[in-house]
C-alpha cells in the first residue's frame, strides 16, 4: 500500500511539473546588433542566458530582431541593442572606457521592455580579466560576460524595479570583470526570482 501511495504521489508531482512546465510564460528576447558580432560570443551569450533564466520560471525565446517575421506576435518581448562591437579585437583594454556596461529605458519612473548592452565596454572588461589560455577563447569569454550583464537587465526589467541586490547575486549593483567571465555559476536569489515571478 505504501509503495503504490508513493508512486501515485511521484506520479502527481510529475504531473504538476509537466503541467507548470506546459504553463510558462515565454519571454522573447530580439538581440539588434549594432556592430560587428562573434558568431562564438552570440552562442555562448544565449547558453549563459537560457542557463541564468531558467531559473525565473519563464520560457525564453532569444534571437536576432531581423529573425522575428513582421506579422508574429509575442506574449512577453524585450528588444535589446547590442551597441559597439560584440567581438574581441583587442586584447589590451583601454582604461579610459568607464560607464555602465549595459541600461534599460524608461520613463516617468515605469521601466520599458528595452535594454542597451555597451558591448565595447564589456570587452574592455572581459579583457582586463583574462589570463594565459583563456585569450584563446576570448569570444567565448564575452558572450559569457554580455549573458551576465544582460541577465542583470532583464532582472530591471521583469522585476519592474530599480534597485538592486546587495548580496551576491546577479542584481547587485556591479559585477566584477572576473566575475563576468568566471566558471563560476552566478545566479539570482530567491527575492530577486520572486521579484521578477510572472
């Protein structure tokens, strides 16, 4: 009786499971890139961000804005422009290209479904961090750390908040240049993930 009573519960966990999985929101994510891109750092942005997100309890759709046919509708899209170039040319950064690395729109307070990523910026970054054999995947590297800064965008932007976490987390107000690129998992916390609950 015992066995049959858990296997009956397992059976209806998993039916819930299925059945939250079938309910998702999808949240569609139209890239626009401004400059030159990495086909690596385009792939390796959408493993980190599909990894971050899941997490969020959304379904997410990312692909390039020219991707989306003119006639197709969305039930939760956010547009994204990725400005500067989205490709390690150089390894040696500038320290003068200070700033934030990405920013959402609004106005009169109300955040927009819109975000800008400074990918000239994130390079900067990414290549004041790497050492030794990671310069040889250093695209991979920046689609990492623009999955991350991009992550922290849609945190503003599904949370509908301006403020930021003071932990660790994703949405704290800045992020190392290690941390951007490190093998090291970064996620949101539980208020972050509550905050931006559908």
């Amino acid at each position: 009786m015992r066995s049959m009573l858990t296997a009956t519960l397992a059976l209806s966990l998993c039916s819930v499971a299925a059945l939250r999985a079938d309910s998702l929101p999808n949240l569609t994510v139209l890239l626009s890139v401004e400059g030159k891109t990495s086909p690596a750092a385009l792939s390796e942005l959408k493993n980190e961000l599909n990894d971050i997100m899941k997490e969020t309890g959304r379904k997410l759709d990312l692909r390039l804005r020219n991707q989306a046919a003119p006639s197709e509708t969305f039930e939760d899209v956010v547009i994204v422009k990725l400005k500067g170039m989205c490709k390690m040319e150089r390894l040696i950064p500038f320290m003068d290209e200070r700033g934030p690395l990405a920013w959402t729109h609004s106005t009169n307070g109300e955040i927009l479904p819109f975000a800008e990523v400074a990918c000239d910026r994130v390079a900067n970054a990414v290549a004041s961090a790497l050492w030794g054999e990671e310069r040889k995947q250093a695209d991979k590297f920046l689609g990492r750390a623009i999955g991350r800064v991009l992550a922290h965008e849609l945190y503003h932007i599904l949370g509908k908040t301006h403020e930021h976490n003071e932990d660790g987390s994703l949405a704290k107000e800045s992020i190392s240049a290690k941390q951007l690129i490190s093998d090291k998992r970064i996620t949101f916390d539980v208020r972050d993930l509550n905050r931006m609950a559908p």
